[in-house]
C-alpha cells in the first residue's frame, strides 16, 4: 500500500512537468539524465562519471551533480576547498579526483558542477557543454533530457518501491525509450547472464552491462593485495555485499567487514574503534573523503579501492543518439 502511494506520488510529479504545469528547464547541448532503480549500490554515478569522461573525449562536456544542495558552484577544474565533501559531497569528491586522472585534454573539456539547482549550474559554468550529463537525473523532472539511462542489477527484479522495499521506481515506471544499464558491482570484468529467471530476464534486457576493475592505492600509488595482508574493509555504501565480493574476487584479503549506513559521516571515536582491531584499513573511493575528513592522518596509510567499470554495449548510442538513446 505505503508503496503504491510513493509510485503515485512520483506518477503526479512528473506528470505536472509533461503536462507543462510546472516549466522544464532546456539546456543547450544533449542531455543525458543517469538514475538507477535501487536507492543506493547501484552503480548510478560511477556510471555518470564514465558517460561524462567519455562525453569529454568527444568534445566539451559537463557533470552535473546534486551535492549537498545548495547553489551551484564549480568543483573541476577549480582550487580545493578545506571541507570538500560539505562543500561538494561524496559523488562530487569522487568526481573530482576521476577527473584529475584523466588524460589533460579530455580534462580540460570537462566541468564538474555542484548544486541543486542544475539548470543555472549548466548555464553558468559550462554553457558551452556539447553533452551534459545529470547523476541522478531520471527523476529530476526539471531538466529536460535527450537521453535516460537507467542503471539496474543483480536483484532488483520482482523487487518493490519505498518505502516497503529498496527500490526508487519499479520496471513498471522506466520509459520505454531509456536505455537499461545492467551494473553488476560484485562482478570482474563484464558479467555473464545470471541464471535466475527475474536477474536473466532484466539482462537479456539491457542494452549496456558493466562489471569491474578493483585495485587498491595506497600513498599515492597501486598497493599490491599481498603487501595488504588481512585487513579491515570500511564500507558505507548502499550495497556493501558487492564491494566485499569484488574485492575478494580481486585478490583482498578481507578478514573482517566494517558496515555504516550509505553517506556516514564518520567520528575520531569510530575511527579509533576500527583501529584498535589492529588490522590495515581498507575502504571505498567513495567512503574515503569522508574517512580523512575524520582523521586527515590517516590519509596515506589507508588503502582505497578504485573500481574502474568494464563495459560492453552501446555507449555511441547514449552520448550521439538513435534507436533507444534518444
């Protein structure tokens, strides 16, 4: 019942905006809106990230990010600022530093914006952008989109809507025009058909599958997985399930997990707790900004895992358009 009423509710929304009750914002270049259908773990803004590289080896591009609200500021290419994850958030910091790695003319095409408001962010930043992309902006109903991908994966089929399950949508809700993106986050390399009936069906479905890469940085360089020892995985994400597979699967040495709700903000006494266990600390991309914010010491002396996504399917399709990306 609770979440028939949350579809509704969301149904009503987005209706006001198609029916031009509430205006839709147009940007001027193509419009790539990212979202997933489970509220965390899904893979979503990796996935955002990877279009918004790509959409920049292709010529000027933007990422435009949700944050901690507020108004939109410029993060890439730009000066640090002392409080990055309240200043940008997690994605945001994340963002930043995969824009630092890539090569310096892709970067150098690529604007990383921060804020609630996406449509001023783009107009004020990157107004030039050829391609912009918006993590999580299949239900920001205020930018209109050229594209929607929709990122899905193991168990999210047959599952309910919130709040009685993990779910932001169901299928039901997905435009038929959206492009699915099967993510499997536990997975190396490009996952094979799953053999559940609801997991094979939504894979034979999608038009993208994606595993990953792992490998652990430590001081600024690769950490090898026997160097690491047995250690203590941090994990704050929305499916740490996945992230402990993929590390294991890459050669981790996982001895004990350290689960926290998705997006904590870590304390000096949970920090000192974890530490007491005597055992290296490993952690996520993304739990790490908020792990140093903590304790800037530790920066150097954690190792944090980089999931690099491998993909096969039709990105050309997403960023040009045609048949199921536009």
């Amino acid at each position: 019942m609770l979440d028939a009423l949350w579809t509704a509710g969301v149904r009503a929304h987005r209706g006001l905006y198609a029916r031009g009750w509430l205006r839709r914002a147009e940007l001027g270049g193509r419009v790539i809106a990212v979202g997933a259908l489970r509220a965390g773990g899904s893979g979503k803004s990796p996935i955002a990230r990877l279009l918004a590289a790509e959409a920049a080896a292709r010529g000027p591009a933007a990422l435009l990010l949700r944050g901690p609200g507020g108004a939109p500021r410029l993060a890439w290419p730009g000066p640090g600022v002392q409080d990055e994850v309240g200043c940008w958030g997690d994605e945001g910091v994340e963002a930043v530093e995969a824009a630092r790695r890539l090569p310096r003319d892709v970067g150098e095409r690529l604007r990383v914006i921060v804020g609630s408001d996406r449509a001023a962010g783009a107009a004020r930043w990157a107004p030039e952008a050829a391609r912009v992309v918006l993590d999580d902006g299949w239900t920001h109903w205020r930018v209109a989109p050229d594209a929607v991908v929709v990122a899905v994966g193991p168990g999210d089929a047959g599952q309910r809507a919130l709040p009685c399950g993990p779910l932001r949508l169901t299928l039901r809700e997905v435009p038929a025009e959206a492009t699915l993106w099967y993510h499997d986050g536990g997975c190396l390399g490009v996952p094979a058909p799953p053999a559940g009936r609801l997991d094979g069906a939504l894979y034979a479905r999608a038009q993208v599958r994606s595993g990953v890469a792992v490998e652990a940085w430590r001081g600024g360089a690769v950490a090898r997985w026997d160097e690491l020892g047995r250690c203590l995985l941090v994990c704050a994400t929305g499916a740490p399930q996945r992230v402990v597979m993929a590390a294991r699967r890459a050669g981790a040495q996982v001895a004990e997990v350290a689960r926290f709700g998705d997006h904590h903000r870590f304390t000096r006494d949970e920090i000192a707790a974890l530490a007491a266990k005597g055992l290296p600390l490993l952690t996520t991309s993304k739990d790490a900004p908020r792990l140093f914010a903590a304790a800037p010491e530790l920066r150097g002396e954690v190792a944090v895992l980089r999931l690099r996504l491998c993909v096969a399917g039709g990105l050309g399709v997403i960023l040009e358009g045609g048949p199921g990306g536009a």
